[in-house]
C-alpha cells in the first residue's frame, strides 16, 4: 500500500506537470474565452475549452463503459442534485474568476509564470474554500444551500437515470449520451478553420486527455478492492475515498493546511495537493524553458481590492458549486452529471456578469 500510493502519487505530478505545460503553452483559459465573446465576439478560445470537454466526455466514457472506473463512486454522481448550490456557487465563482484575472487552474499557471497576483488569488481562495468547507461560510452552504435539491433513488448520472426509467442498460446509455455529447462538441468545435489551429488542438485535446489520465490514475490504478489495514475497498492517495480528477477549490485550500501544518504526522499528501504543484512546476519550467517568466505585481488599491474578492468568490462559490472550470466544466461534465451542465452554465453566467462589470466600471471611469 505503501509503494501504491508513492506510484499513485508519483503519477499525479508527472501528470499536472503536463497540465501546467500545456495550459501555458496554449494559454487555456476559461475567463478569458468568456470575455473574448462578450467583448469582441471571438470564440476561439471557447472552442479549444468545448474541445477539451469533448475529449474528456469521450475518454471518460470509454474507461466507464470498459469497466476501468466506476463512476458511482465520485463526488459527482452522488444521489442528490443540489440545484441551488450549483446555480449560486456557479455564479459566484464565474464573477470571482472574472476579478482575479483567471479561475483556480489559471492561478496555478500565472503564479509558475511569476504573478505575484496570483499568489494573491491563491491565498485568498484557498482560506475562502477553507472557510466554506469547514468554518464560517459552510453554515450557509450546509443549512441553507445544499439541502435545497432533489433526491434520486440512485447515481444522478444521465445514464443511470434514463436506465431506472427505461429498458436499456445504464451501458447502453452511457455509449449512446457519451458518444454522442463528446463527438458533437468535438464537430463543433473544428468545424471553424481557426478551431483545427495547432495551439487550439493541443490545448483541447491535451487538456482533455490529461483529465482522462488522472481519472484513470485515481480509479483503476490507485484502486484496492480490500485494503489490507481495513478490509474496505479504497482509492490509494485521495482524500475522501473516491475516485477523483482535476479540480483546482477544494486543492487549493488542502494544500495551505499542508503547509501551514506540515509536522503533523496525518497531514499527509493527496491527489489534489499533489496536483496543485505539479501544475505551478509546470507552468514554471515551460515559462522559464520559452523565457516567458516575468514577475508581476499588483497595480494599485483597486487591483488588490478585485484579486482579493475575486480569490475568496472563487473559493466560496467553488467548493458551493462542487467545483470549478476544471472541476465541474470538465471533469463534472465528463461523467454526465446533471448538476455539473447546471453548475458550469452557472459558472458562465457569472463570467459574462463580471465581463459586463469590468466594463461598466471601464466606462465609468471614463
């Protein structure tokens, strides 16, 4: 068990390393595909982020349906969709990512590059994902929000609610809505001339790949049907004993516990603490390798005013929301949960809200 959860762990970094690499050299970026279209009308970027869930939709269905992981047993398609969690988290972490120049994956990315902004933004959504898992904004989260949702027989998951209500199986579902929902995002998003840009494709189609990777990585390979030490089937390296894939809210804050209480014996590294340096290393190194790294400070009062709120809006509304623009718009996603289609249109809906308010302020100033 011991070997396992090194290679598990050991796996995860090589993996987010190529995350990083990849995000900085494709500069991937959910908040900035948002503000293309609403200021100018330009969906590249949104066509590299629709094909990176194709490829995530496509891989994810394939390792399902093949019975390399076992979907039911991610945080994702539990039995409960929180539909008011995922719409006012969705929305409060699209305005943050919006303030703090970038979601959770982008801060990894800009603070490898040399932002101390987004060091900032790191600190302020780590303590406010922190907050909202175990202190003072979990109370209106547990008491307020989460309750407020429908509750299902089974797994939310698209497949096995059509396969409770139907003569198929939740198999022949999951090929069917996969399939189908990953090859139409994919025609979409290459159908443009600029969508089959060779930046556009590795930034789709790695991103995508990656997460299918650690999906994988978390699921089969770090998997133990009987735990010697409990008898219990476990998931080696992870922290609530499911099998996980990128997101970057909930990492982030587990990451300042590590830190800050790194003598103790049970704080020990995880899948997303891990995953959270294995992008900020990649980031670095291919900033460093193509001599893109610049420090980067912050402006003024009104900057730091915007990366601060913005960080502990993302922190809030993520762990609210259950993740991020990685973590539902991708990942979510990629296992047909309905309450992450509903959290990541929340999530876009915040983007153009705070899209539209950067640039009513612009105006104002004027």
């Amino acid at each position: 068990m011991h070997t396992l959860d090194h290679v598990v762990l050991g796996s995860t970094f090589l993996i987010s390393l190529l995350f990083g690499v990849v995000m900085h050299r494709t500069q991937f970026c959910t908040m900035g595909s948002v503000a293309d279209i609403v200021n100018f009308g330009d969906w590249t970027r949104m066509r590299m982020w629709l094909l990176a869930i194709a490829t995530a939709t496509l891989g994810t269905t394939w390792l399902a349906a093949s019975g390399q992981i076992d979907l039911a047993r991610s945080i994702y398609t539990s039995p409960d969709i929180t539909w008011l969690a995922a719409l006012v988290g969705g929305v409060l972490f699209g305005i943050g990512m919006v303030l703090a120049s970038g979601c959770g994956s982008k801060t990894l990315v800009r603070l490898g590059g040399g932002s101390l902004k987004a060091l900032v933004v790191f600190v302020m959504l780590g303590l406010g994902a922190y907050a909202t898992l175990r202190g003072i904004t979990a109370e209106p989260r547990v008491y307020l929000l989460d309750p407020v949702a429908l509750h299902l027989a089974g797994t939310q998951d698209l497949p096995s609610l059509l396969a409770r209500h139907t003569s198929w199986s939740a198999r022949a579902w999951l090929l069917l809505l996969g399939d189908g929902a990953g090859w139409g995002l994919a025609a979409w998003a290459l159908w443009a001339r600029e969508g089959r840009d060779s930046r556009l494709l590795l930034g789709g189609l790695g991103i995508g790949a990656l997460v299918v990777a650690l999906w994988w990585i978390s699921g089969h390979l770090g998997y133990v049907a009987e735990d010697p030490r409990t008898l219990q089937s476990t998931f080696v390296g992870t922290e609530g004993n499911h099998l996980e894939s990128f997101t970057f809210v909930a990492p982030l804050a587990s990451t300042l516990n590590w830190l800050l209480l790194y003598s103790d014996s049970s704080n020990v590294l995880n899948i997303g603490i891990v995953s959270v340096f294995g992008v900020v290393a990649g980031a670095a190194l291919h900033a460093l390798a193509t001599r893109r790294f610049r420090w980067e400070g912050l402006s003024g009062v009104e900057d730091t005013a915007n990366h601060m709120v913005g960080g502990l809006l993302m922190g809030i509304g993520g762990v609210t929301a259950l993740g991020c623009t990685i973590g539902q718009g991708i990942t979510g996603v990629s296992t047909l949960s309905p309450t992450s289609w509903l959290a990541l249109a929340s999530i876009i809906a915040g983007g153009v809200i705070g899209v539209r308010y950067q640039a009513w302020r612009v105006e104002r100033s004027a």
